[in-house]
C-alpha cells in the first residue's frame, strides 16, 4: 500500500491541479486512457481543427450566389489529419513526459483502476493506493447502442473516426447532437455523401425549439436527413462496406456505407471507477453527485477529502466548465478552512457545425416553465441577420439571433443564436448576463459598431418589450 497527499484520477482538466503548491508534496496522477484527456486528444481541438478546413472547403457553395465563382480542386484528407494530429499527440506526449519523468514528487501510474473506499483505489496488478485527498475527473466515453454489428472495424466513434486512413465515401452517422452535426459538416465539406439517422423528430433537440426546427431544416437541405429512424443492425459486406438496416417512417430499409459513425452521447467513467459499489452516490444518468463544492457525496453527505470534476460528475460535458470545477477544486483542496462554491448559472455552449449554433440560459420552454413558477412574464425577441448590413453583404437570411427576458426587469434570461460565427456572436450576452447587466442597458449603454454583425444582437434587446 502506497499513500499520498494527493491522488487525482483522470489527466484532463484534473492535470490542472498539480500546481506549485504541491511540489513539496506525494501526489500521483492516474490515466489509463491517453494522456490529456477527451478534450486534447479526441474532443473539441482534434474536431475544431477539422472544421476550420471544412469551412475552407465548403467556400465554393456559398460563393456563388455572391457573384465570386470558386472551385474545390480537392481535399488531402492525409494531410490534414496529419497536421492536426502531428501536433495533438506532441501536446500528449510532452505532457505525459513532464509528469512521468519530471516532476520528483509526481507519480503516474498509467492503467484503469478502481475505487477500494473513498479515498483508495486499486490498480489491475493488485497495488493499493490510498491518500489524504482524492479527485475523481475520470470523465467520460463514447456511448455504443446495442445493436448488432455495433463492434465491426468500420463503426467509428468520436475517438476513432478521425484518425481513418481513407476518407469515405459514404458515411452513416447515428444520432442528432452537438457530435453529429459537427462531424456532417466536417465529411460532408470535404465531399463524403452523408447519412444521418436520428431516433427523434428532429436535430439539436437540447437546445431551444427555434434553432433546432431551423437547424433541422437546413441540415436537410445539406444531408441525407432520416428522422424518426432507428438503425437496428450493422452488416459487413465482402467489398468492405457495411448495410445499415434502417427503420424509419417509411418502413425498413438497407443502406450501404463504407462508415459508421456512432455519435450518440457520451457516459460518464463512473461504472469503470467502481463508484457505486465504493457506496458514492450516482444520479441516474450515471454521473457522481457532488455539492457545491464539488465534494463527491455519499448518502447524501459530503466526504471529506474526495472531490469530483468535469463530465464524470458535470451535468455540463464542456471543457469550459471542467475547467471552472478544476478552478474550484484547486482552491478547495488548499483552503478547506474557506470553501469556493461552483458557478453553474450561465453556462454557454456552442456546436461548430454548419451554420453554428450557440446558446446560454434558459430556452424559450424553460422561461416560460420559470414564470409561471414565479408570477411572472418574459418577452422574447428573435432578429434575423438578414436585417442588418452585414447580413446584407452576405446575402444571409436564416441566420438569427433569439433573445429572452424577464419583462418587469428586463433579466436577460438566455439567449440563442444560430447563424455565421455565432460561438462569438453571443460573447456579449454572455458577459451581460455574468454581470447582471439588464436588456435595456447593454442595448441603450455601449456603442455597437456598425456595421458588425453583431448588430443583430443589438437589434434584438433593442425589440424586447420591456415593461
């Protein structure tokens, strides 16, 4: 049995914790996956590094109504993997060696292990490890349907799917999320014929019902959209390809793919940790529950000394948020004397598909579940980015920005936009709401420039019809 001052499972956002003040210190690192996490190695910079690119090369369909003629010449698949990758596995590779190798007081131990008490866990080959503080930021993997098939090599998840040697030809991608719509623009940019095969009635249900009905609407214009389909088997064929059975509104059929893509949520790492049955308290969705704190609970009580961070335990699978909790966590494992509180209130989003789509607060549902709980009565605004100048110069009209508000005091209650750059678009109501600053001000208090695009945002607080 080995003890430390700190041990911390999961080299994503938890890496962040091995900060100076524990040089003096035994701490070990556990990561039986690669080092770095799901963000670094096969999450939001591998995906956004495709789809910078896959705009590139989606340019010649936009152009042209603009009167500017472009062609594609080609896409290097090779070489654009390479390039992302070259420098991702680089980050891996340094990172991994600076904790292995570098650091005196840092132990890396590289294999899956499970929780033997709420501050122990025991590695594959039978090595207890106990220490004064635990974290747990395991976080969370690609999630498989049961289906048969579902194991064949040319069924992919987000993991594995970019690192293919061949582009395919034909893609079928399972689901209708913020991984699928990213990953159909990105394939069907650079030329692959795209299938989408979503259980439900539409894409991006999670966020408000404007941009999921326009989202859905475009992305049918763009892909070979299947609602309301479930794929109930996975066939390999002697060429190579495979037969996805698909049954959908208009009975079954077989469609014929060289890849599958299984982009239907992710789970937490929660079963691999063993958290149930070291008697922690897990939600129902299979996350850790945690307090405020982020102190992982157990019958409905904190543990002293065990924490939690990012999806393993967050409502939220966003870098951004993982990093908040590691903030918090940080400063609560050096100051338990005075505890810092997580901040969940205004966690934005945004999904790099085409067109984007970005959304912090309340939908447009929830507003209005919240004032009826409340007495009180929201306003909604939604203008389109075909009403302002910019808008003009790009000849844009579905793109929009949709805001809501309390109506007595003008609360900006959440905001959505779908359209060109909106992961930035909405930066500001972002800020407005951390800050509480109201509807009426941020629109009448600053100057917007003109003629940005920002503007439309402008526009909508400006017809909010505020008391």
């Amino acid at each position: 049995m080995t003890h430390y001052d700190l041990a911390i499972i999961g080299s994503g956002s938890g890496n962040t914790l091995i900060s100076p003040e524990w040089d003096d210190r035994k701490v070990v690192l556990v990561e039986g996956g690669t080092f770095g996490g799901t963000c670094l190695n096969v999450g939001c910079i591998p995906t956004k590094m495709f789809v910078y690119p896959a705009g590139l090369a989606s340019a010649p369909a936009e152009s042209s109504r603009l009167g500017v003629d472009l062609t594609l010449d080609g896409v290097r698949w090779q070489d654009i993997r390479d390039r992302i990758f070259t420098r991702i596995d680089a980050i891996s590779r340094g990172g991994r060696t600076y904790r292995a190798e570098e650091l005196a007081n840092v132990t890396l131990i590289e294999e899956y292990v499970r929780l033997t008490g709420e501050k122990s866990f025991e590695t594959p080959g039978g090595d207890v490890v106990t220490a004064d503080q635990l974290v747990l930021a395991a976080g969370s993997r690609a999630t498989l349907p049961d289906i048969q098939g579902i194991t064949l090599p040319q069924v992919h998840t987000s993991d594995s799917v970019m690192r293919l040697d061949e582009q395919p030809r034909r893609l079928l991608v399972i689901g209708g999320g913020y991984i699928a719509a990213e990953f159909a623009h990105v394939f069907g940019s650079f030329g692959t014929r795209v299938t989408l095969a979503v259980r439900s009635d539409g894409m991006l249900r999670h966020l408000d019902h404007t941009v999921s009905e326009s989202f859905t609407e475009q992305a049918a214009s763009r892909w070979d959209l299947r609602l309301n389909t479930d794929v109930t088997g996975l066939a390999a064929n002697a060429d190579g390809s495979v037969t996805a059975r698909l049954d959908g509104p208009a009975g079954v059929a077989d469609l014929e793919v060289d890849a599958v893509l299984v982009a239907i949520g992710r789970t937490p790492n929660t079963d691999r940790l063993g958290a149930s049955e070291a008697g922690l308290d897990v939600h129902a969705d299979g996350r850790l529950a945690v307090d405020e704190f982020q102190r992982v609970l157990r019958n409905g009580t904190p543990v002293d000394g065990l924490w939690s961070l990012g999806d393993v335990s967050s409502p939220y699978q966003l870098k951004h948020v993982a990093n908040h909790e590691a903030k918090i966590v940080a400063h609560n494992l050096l100051h338990p004397e005075a505890l810092r509180a997580r901040d969940h209130r205004f966690v934005p989003a945004a999904v790099f598909s085409h067109p984007q789509a970005a959304t912090v607060g309340m939908t447009e549902a929830e507003a209005l579940a919240y004032a009826e709980t409340q007495g009180t009565a929201v306003v909604t605004a939604v203008q389109h980015y075909g009403s302002t100048a910019y808008g003009w110069a790009m000849e844009d009209s579905p793109g929009f920005v949709k805001i809501i508000a309390e109506q007595h005091s003008g609360r900006i209650l959440g905001a959505h936009i779908l359209g060109h750059e909106a992961s930035m678009i909405i930066q500001p109501v972002i800020q407005a709401m951390s800050f509480g600053l109201d509807a009426h001000t941020m629109a009448r208090g600053q100057y917007w420039i003109h003629p940005a695009l920002t503007e439309v945002v402008e526009n909508a607080l400006l017809n909010l019809r505020i008391d």
